[in-house]
C-alpha cells in the first residue's frame, strides 16, 4: 500500500513551453502533496505544499506563477513548470501525506529544458 | 535559516561492515526525523524514523539514535550489503505542518 506515481518519469522539452507533471496517490487519499526539487547531487529542496481544493503554499524564493500547482482531488496534484529554461532542469519530486507524520514519495520526474 | 546537515558527503564501507551516517539539526521545534535512501534516479526510500521523545529505535539491520541534547542523529546499518550502496538523508519535521528539512546527504559505496 502507501504507493505514489508520478507521469511522465521523464521529459524533455524546448525553452520557453510548458510541461505538466502529475502525481498520484494510487490507494489512499492524501491530505496534502508535497512538491520537491534535486538539482544532481543535491538535496532535497521543497518547493510548496499543495492541499485539495486549496491554493497551494509556497516555499520562500519558488514563483507562484512559475510553477502553478493545481489539486483538484485527494488523489492527484499537478505541477505546471510554466515558460520553462534550461535552468529549470531537475529532478522533480511529489510525496503525499495522510494527516500524519508518515509521508511516501513518488519515482520523481526528470524534466530536461533544452 | 535552520536546516539540516550532514558532517560527511561521502562514506566507503566494506562489505559485512558496520555503517554509521551522521547528522546534526539545528531547529529545536521539530518533533520527528526520518532517515531516507535514494538511489539513483529514484525517489526516496523511507528506512525508519524516531520521534522527539525517544533516542532510538532499532528496526531490520538500522538503529537511529537521536541526542536532542546536541542536535545530532545517527543511522547505523549492520553487516552492510552491496544493496545498500545509495545516498542517505536524514530530514526533520514539524506535526504543525508535516513539512520535511532534508540533510545534504551521504554516498554510502560498499567495498566487495
């Protein structure tokens, strides 16, 4: 149980598009989602924290309108890298939380801005 | 601001052996930490976690100790396998909010 997916597992796409990553809790509800991104060989850096049906809560420093977050039901959040450039180029993370402590992480998502 | 860290980025560990990974914290609010492993171009891997009112806890070949006194954690892994080569992080959190502080990390390599 406690599995979380997240699609695409990689992407690659032009500078100044759009990509979406999707993450799912697969078989329980989460409270809360949480965004995260590894540049290589670097930590785990949060980025906001996204409650169904509310607006997300971002981390100091992360753009709101850059990195639009949408999560429309228990099981699934969305994180849109809007106008991407090469900088945005990381490992992107969700994890899913049940109103407790315990939080389970999703496979990550390698997005590649050429 | 507060975070946490890490006292080595890298450990070489012969297989069989002992391990110990090292972290300090430094934000006295949180209430639990959790020990991670992430291999490469995976998520992470949740090992085992302590709360604020214990200073260990064993579980399948890992203890964490938690010293609250000088804001350090620890992971010990026993008789380390090949299998356990990857980065470990350890990370803290508040119940406020269940937001996680992640450590720097540590490249554990295991020796054949």
């Amino acid at each position: 149980g406690a599995v979380v997916s997240q699609h695409p597992s990689w992407v690659i796409c032009k500078s100044g598009t759009s990509v979406k990553i999707e993450c799912r809790s697969l078989d329980f509800q989460a409270t809360t989602m949480f965004w995260y991104r590894q540049f290589p060989k670097q930590s785990l850096m949060l980025m906001a924290t996204s409650n169904e049906g509310s607006k997300a809560t971002y981390e100091q420093g992360v753009e709101k309108d850059k990195f639009l977050i949408n999560h429309a039901s228990l099981t699934l959040s969305t994180l849109t890298v809007t106008s991407a450039h090469p900088e945005d180029s990381s490992f992107y993370i969700c994890s899913a939380n049940t109103g407790n402590y315990e939080q389970y992480f999703g496979p990550g998502t390698r997005l590649t801005v050429t | 601001g507060e975070s946490v860290g890490l006292h080595l980025p890298t450990l070489s560990v012969q297989e069989g052996d002992n391990s110990i990974i090292n972290c300090a914290y430094s934000n006295s609010a949180s209430d639990y930490f959790i020990w991670y492993k992430q291999e490469s171009g995976k998520g992470p891997q949740f090992i085992i976690d302590i709360r604020s009112n214990m200073d260990k806890r064993q579980g399948q070949r890992v203890t964490v100790l938690l010293n609250k006194t000088v804001k350090h954690l620890s992971l010990q892994i026993a008789a380390t396998q090949p299998g356990d080569s990857a980065v470990y992080f350890c990370a803290e959190g508040r119940s406020n909010d269940y937001k996680l502080s992640f450590g720097a990390g540590t490249t554990v390599t295991v020796r054949a």
